[in-house]
C-alpha cells in the first residue's frame, strides 16, 4: 500500500500532485488518499500550490513541497575556498557566502569557522537554530559515507578520522551527512541542469582532481565512498635519469602530480612566477604568459589521457568539466578534449559529449542541497517519523 512517505515522493518528484492523480497512481481509495494528505500538511512538509508558503503558481487543488517546512544549510568546502549557503526543501537558495579558507589550517578552525558562518546566515534570514531541518557538507578528501569520517586525506592534515558529524550536531540537533566534494558537484550537475542524462562523469580541476560518477541516473561511490578519485590514477613512472613527480598523497606519478592546480603552482613557480593558486594561474594565463597558457594546456592533456581511462571503462553519455582551472580556459579544455578523443575507444566517444559545468561554482551547494533532502525525505524515514 502506498504509505504516506510514497505519498510524498510522488508529490515530490510531481508525477502526482493532485487528489485525483495520486488515487490513479497508487489505487488508494479517496479517504485514504485524503488522510494521508491530512497528516503530511499537519507535517507541514507539503502545502497547496496556491497557498501562502507556495513557490508554485499552480491552480488550487495541487500540492507541493512546502517551501517553510525547515532550513537546510549546505557547505562545499574546497582547498583554499568554502561556499556555504541557506537553502530549502524546493531548491531555492536564500543566502549564500563564499570564504576563502584553507582546508589544511585543520577541522577545529575550519569547523569553528563553518559554525560561525552558518549562524550568521541563520542571523541574516532571522531563522532559529532549532529551525534547521538538516545539513550537508562536501570534503576535498576521500569520505567514507557512511561514517561521515574522512580517510588519510592526502591535503587535509588532521582530518584522519575526525568526528566531524558530531562536532556540527553540537550546534544543531539535525541530520548531517557529509561526502566528497566532487559527488556532489556531480550530483548537483545532474539533479539541477541534466537530469535527461543518465550516465555522466564530472571532473573538478581546481587545487586538486577528483571526479563524480553517476550511472543509470544514481551516484556511484563504490564499496566505501573512494569511486572517482581520479586525481591519484599514476600517469609518469620512474625512468633511470628522472624519477616521477612526487604527489602529495606520498606516491609518485599521481595525475595530480602534474595536473592539478598545486603542481601547477611548483611548476611556474620554479619558472618565476610568484603564483601561489590555481586562481592565480588563471589570472596570469588569461593576461597572456605563455607559460601559464602551455601548463593550462599540458594540464589538460594529462587530464585527458587519465579521463580517457574512465571514459573507456565506464562509457559516459557526457563528460562534465569545473573547477577553477578550467574557468574560461580554451587552451585546457581543447587539450582535454583533443587527448580524451584520441586516446579512447571509438565507440565510447561516438556520442560522448564534453562541456562545461552549467553551474560552475554553485554545482556543490546545489549537490548538498539534494543530499540532504533525499534524506529527509526518504519514504522510509518520513513513515517513521510520521507514524
């Protein structure tokens, strides 16, 4: 029998949103399918498109999320930036901050700073604490999701294990769920601007590499949360005369030895030029330095032949370029594609597709976003908490 959670994610996904619909849906009878419309608007989870805490427009008689039901507060914490930002059960993002931070300082002053941004976007949109309904952070690291713990993150020195969950649930008595930064990115790409893909494969190019995978329309995080860490795939081996590029993962050869942001960094500096970020690189390549311009574009190929890797064994539909090196950067992207198209099966990239995040730097938080409230409104839970 369609309880009341199945209820809810039909009205949720809006392949029912009527009395009428979700009866020819589920087969339930009227007065059924009244009580448990009943009980999820006394839940204030869901409320009539026409009314005041609707975003709908749609005549009375339809039902939707309920726009008020509770705040949701995301954050996408990179290697030297966090997006943090205020959203709600319908996707809207209502305040948002970007700070720069870098992840290494350790997750006492990162998560101090994390809580005190949170507050002050709770402060701004005059919401209680005790008004969050849940939160979702992404991590530059490898998660183990279903911990929530980070595992030997090669950048983030001190975060081994550490209880982050329970360090935030200190300050909100909610949900909290943390994963990679990079699912998320792939998992906002897809929800929010590609939802008619099913199989795609972003890739963040930013201080460090990483990739989400989505396959068949669900994100894939393998056995423990470690699928798409492209970033360590060895692409250089030791010769007799030179040894590979030492990574900060402690191996050598590592894709990210030699393609990231941070090794793009010792390389021009080693040149001469005082950059010290991946942002900083781009700023110089777009001033002209043709040296800037040729590692964005060494960058690119090698990033090519490691996702021509991915390419082969997974068989993407598209394949989604962010981060920071690839913002307006034509010389990296047309390295990317030029190497991913030579160097993988014919009938992989027969309809492959290449493109740009369609939304760039939000990707994380709107990834978050979708996180947490697949959670909270999960059947399951919501017929527990409902019964």
């Amino acid at each position: 029998m369609a309880t009341h959670g199945i209820v809810l994610d039909l009205i949720r996904t809006r392949r029912a949103t009527t009395r009428s619909e979700i009866m020819r849906v589920t087969g339930l009878s009227r007065s059924t399918v009244a009580q448990r419309l009943e009980r999820l608007l006394e839940s204030r989870l869901i409320c009539e498109a026409d009314s005041g805490d609707s975003t709908g427009g749609r005549p009375a008689g339809h039902f939707c999320l309920n726009n008020a039901y509770g705040a949701l507060l995301v954050v996408d914490a990179g290697a030297t930036s966090m997006r943090l930002a205020l959203t709600t059960l319908t996707l809207e993002i209502r305040l948002e901050r970007e700070i720069a931070h870098a992840i290494e300082k350790g997750p006492d002053e990162t998560l101090a700073l994390i809580k005190q941004a949170l507050a002050a976007l709770l402060l701004e949109a005059g919401i209680e604490g005790g008004d969050v309904a849940g939160i979702a952070m992404g991590l530059p690291g490898p998660v183990e999701f279903e911990t929530g713990r980070v595992v030997r993150p090669p950048i983030m020195t001190g975060w081994d294990d550490y209880p982050i969950v329970e360090t935030l649930r200190q300050a909100y008595d909610c949900p909290v769920i943390i994963d990679n930064d990079v699912n998320l990115m792939a998992l906002g790409e897809y929800r929010t601007a590609r939802a008619q893909v099913q199989d795609l494969l972003y890739i963040k190019m930013g201080t460090g590499i990483g990739a989400g995978i989505i396959m068949e329309g669900r994100l894939q995080r393998g056995a423990r949360g470690s699928a798409g860490d492209i970033g360590h795939l060895m692409i250089e081996t030791d010769t007799p005369t030179q040894p590979a590029a030492p990574c900060r993962c402690g191996k050598r050869g590592c894709l990210e030895a030699y393609a990231s942001g941070w090794s793009l960094v010792r390389t021009l500096r080693e040149q001469g030029h005082m950059v010290d970020s991946a942002q900083a690189i781009v700023q110089l390549s777009k001033s002209g330095d043709a040296q800037a311009i040729e590692a964005l574009r060494q960058s690119g190929k090698r990033l090519g032949l490691a996702a021509s890797y991915a390419v082969s064994l997974l068989n993407p539909a598209v394949v989604v370029l962010g981060g920071t090196l690839i913002e307006g950067q034509d010389e990296c992207v047309a390295a990317f594609r030029e190497t991913l198209y030579q160097r993988s099966l014919p009938l992989a990239t027969r309809d492959l597709k290449v493109e740009i995040s369609h939304l760039g730097r939000r990707a994380g938080i709107m990834g978050a976003t979708h996180l947490i409230i697949d959670h909270l409104l999960d059947p399951e839970r919501i017929d527990r908490q409902l019964s």
